[in-house]
C-alpha cells in the first residue's frame, strides 16, 4: 500500500457516517474532452517509480542483490521519517520519495530523500487539516498509505482528507502543480489504494460504503477524463494496468469481483464474481492469465483467463500482502505467517511453509529470491529449489514493518519503524553491500 492498508479480519462495528451515501456523478470521455496520448518517458531514471515496482507486479529488474543484513551490517545509511506512514518508498534518478503524515498537526506530507546518502532534501505540506475522526480510521492504519507514482516529471498521490479524495500532482522539487477532488468518500477503516498511470492518465480506485469509483485524470492538468461508479462497499485494493489477451485491461479486486476496465475510457469490460467483498492486495498478471486474492468475508485465491473465466480456485486466503509470481510458480505470503507457492498453471499446492508473526507488507521477487517482511521487522529471504521450500535468511532491523520494499541498483530501501508505543519512530534504510 501500500499503499498497504492494514485491516484484522473482523470488522469494526463503526457508526459515524455508515449511512452516508454519495451517488458517483459519472464522467465519460466524450463529456470530459480529455485526450489521452502516449506520453515519453525516461525508462532509465524510473528505477521503482510506483507501487510495485517498473511492472507493477514486485518483479525486481535482474541485478546483483544481497540477502544478508542487520541493525549494523549492510546499512549504507538510515533517515529519520517525520510521522507516520505505509506508503512505501519509490526510487526516480538520484531521489526516493514517500508520503507520510503528522497525527498532531494534521499534516499530510510528500518527502524528498538524496539517494545517495539519504539526506532530507524537501518536505511539501499536501494538507492541513481535514483528517477523518479516529473512529473512521483503522488502529493499524495511517492517514499516508498510500505510495507515489512518477512519470519522470511529475509526483502523483491521494489522500483521504476532508471526507474525499484529493489527488494531487508535484513536480520533482516539490512544487504542487495541481490538486483535485475526485470524489467523496465514506470512511469505514481509512483509504489505502495507490495511484497507477497509463499514458497520459494518473487512475485513482476509491471503493468505499458511500459510493465507490475509478477515475482517472490527466497527469499534466488534473482534469477528471472519466469516472466509473463501482457501487457500496468498502475495499482496499489498489489498482494496475497490464496487457492480458492482447489488450491494455485496467484491472482491480475487491467488491465481491475482480473486474477488468478499458484504461482509456473506464468502460467495464468484464467482471468475474470471487475473491472477496473486501481485499487489500494488487491483481498480478503472467502472459495471459490473471491472479488475485482476498480478503474479508471470503477466503479465495484465483486464476482467470485474459477474459476473466476462471481457470482455478483455492479457499486460501492473502488479505494485505499482494502475491508476486516466479518461473511458473505463485508466492503468497498469508497474513497469518504462511508462505505458500502453487503451480501457477493448475492452483496445485507445491509447498507451504510456515514463516512466523504477521504480515502487511508485499513480497518482492529477484532472480528467483523472494523477500518479505513482516510486523515484528523480520524480513525473510527464500526460494523455491527443486519444488521446495528453502530459506535464505532470516534479516532483523528495527521493531515493525508495515510497507513494502522499493529497489534500485542493487540496493533495498525499507520504511521501519523503531520503539515501542510513544517512542515509536520510523525510518528510511538503504541496505547494500559495503564492499564494490
């Protein structure tokens, strides 16, 4: 979420605003008049410029990383984070970026670290005031769960302020170049979803219990090109973009479906019934097939085809983690602690294994090592060998970890928190080898 939203799997009975409705006003692209155009961009400085990753999907481009470190070994420097947060690091050129947000002072903020020695650089107020009630907002939850994305020229996020959505867009020094609000929105644990672009548009999902939506919006004005109504319930996931069955899908979990939407235009162009009513993790794609999993009631991982049937079922369920897949292999690590892998073309179980403690954070994948990490600061390295479960390393820094990791250069960069209760701060960590 991490742009991760934390949720426990049984609700909160919560009574401010369940009763709420906004009716979703949609916007279609022949009423907007927005164009959307291919957009040119400079591969080389987007490192990890959005959740996920360059594909969206935990896959670390192949280098050379390490998959040993401590509170001292490894640590090339660590960054105090003003606040709180689990919207996780993205890296552009020589800056890795990340919203974060100050309880006390209602203060809703994008930062700018020096990549080298991760040395503040700036801090943008995105708001003030304006934060929901406490009783609208997850305990495990933030007010900045949500993680950036970058064009190369332009910041993009949203946060839940002011009972809607507000997405904004900066440019690399921290200027604000536009704000808007793309629709109200009813609280039931907080807002959590991502932003994803595609060409020229910046694509927000807010489903929430007043009226749920996709919009997308231009990135160089901020004007709505198109909105989409999703329905009443609450979910959490954010959404991707891939190219499945031939075609640029938009695709999204949650609201009892995974769903697939035209990204030019926000048209549905199908919706399977399954996984959950609500989910937390991003729909992954390998060639021609779809995989997702929630949530809350119901516990279901699927996979379907480029045109949403559904090719298998398990009543397993990955509710915060997103999955990230492997050389024909699928990894989930449970929220409970289990990491599971399964044949990605039949659902089989190849092995499961139990890690240890809780999990918010998503998986990441390099040349076959997954990395995850849970909520007591423990990140485990494993792999899959010969159809077994062979771990790496177990990897202790700081006292939690609730956002995902972000790589670059053959370095990991982490948001930890350290201490306990009123002493709790958290952190940026640059982890490489010390030795060229």
């Amino acid at each position: 979420m991490k742009r991760v939203l934390l949720l426990t799997l049984i609700p909160l009975l919560l009574v401010g605003g369940c009763g709420r409705k906004n009716p979703v006003e949609e916007i279609s692209p022949e009423k907007s008049n927005v164009k959307v155009v291919d957009v040119a961009v400079d591969e080389t400085k987007l490192l990890w410029p959005a959740w996920r990753g360059p594909q969206r999907d935990g896959v670390v481009p192949d280098q050379p990383l390490l998959t040993q470190w401590g509170e001292e070994e490894n640590v090339l420097w660590r960054t105090k984070v003003p606040g709180r947060g689990h919207s996780s690091p993205i890296v552009v050129a020589d800056s890795i970026y990340l919203a974060t947000a100050i309880q006390d002072q209602q203060k809703q903020q994008v930062l700018a670290f020096d990549r080298a020695t991760g040395q503040p650089k700036w801090t943008t107020d995105v708001h003030t005031g304006g934060f929901p009630s406490e009783r609208a907002v997850h305990h495990k939850a933030t007010h900045a769960n949500g993680t950036l994305a970058c064009d190369g020229v332009r910041l993009y996020t949203a946060f839940l302020n002011n009972d809607a959505i507000i997405a904004t867009a900066l440019d690399l020094d921290g200027n604000i170049v536009w704000q808007r609000e793309i629709g109200k929105f009813v609280s039931k644990f907080g807002y959590a979803p991502s932003p994803v672009l595609y060409k020229s548009l910046v694509i927000f999902a807010a489903d929430n219990m007043g009226g749920g939506y996709l919009a997308a919006v231009d990135g160089e004005t901020g004007e709505i090109a198109w909105r989409v109504a999703r329905g009443n319930l609450s979910s959490y996931s954010s959404p991707t973009v891939a190219n499945v069955g031939g075609r640029d899908q938009l695709l999204i979990s949650g609201c009892d479906a995974v769903a697939s939407f035209d990204p030019a235009t926000g048209e549905k162009r199908w919706s399977t019934r399954g996984t959950a009513e609500a989910t937390c993790g991003t729909v992954i794609t390998s060639g021609d097939r779809i995989y997702a999993s929630g949530g809350y009631p119901d516990k279901e991982t699927v996979c379907l085809s480029a045109d949403g049937e559904k090719l298998w079922s398990v009543r397993t369920k990955v509710y915060e983690p997103s999955l990230v897949i492997n050389n024909n292999r699928l990894f989930a690590v449970s929220d409970d602690g289990v990491a599971y892998c399964w044949d990605a073309d039949s659902g089989d179980v190849v092995w499961r294994e139990r890690l240890g403690g809780n999990f918010s954070a998503s998986p990441i994948v390099c040349n076959d090592v997954v990395y995850v990490s849970n909520l007591a600061g423990k990140t485990f390295v494993f792999k899959n060998e010969n159809d077994s479960f062979k771990l790496i390393s177990t990897n202790k820094l700081g006292d939690d970890t609730y956002a995902s990791p972000a790589v670059a250069d053959s370095q990991i960069f982490l948001r930890i928190g350290v201490d306990k209760g009123t002493k709790r701060h958290e952190q940026l960590v640059c982890l490489g080898s010390e030795t060229p």
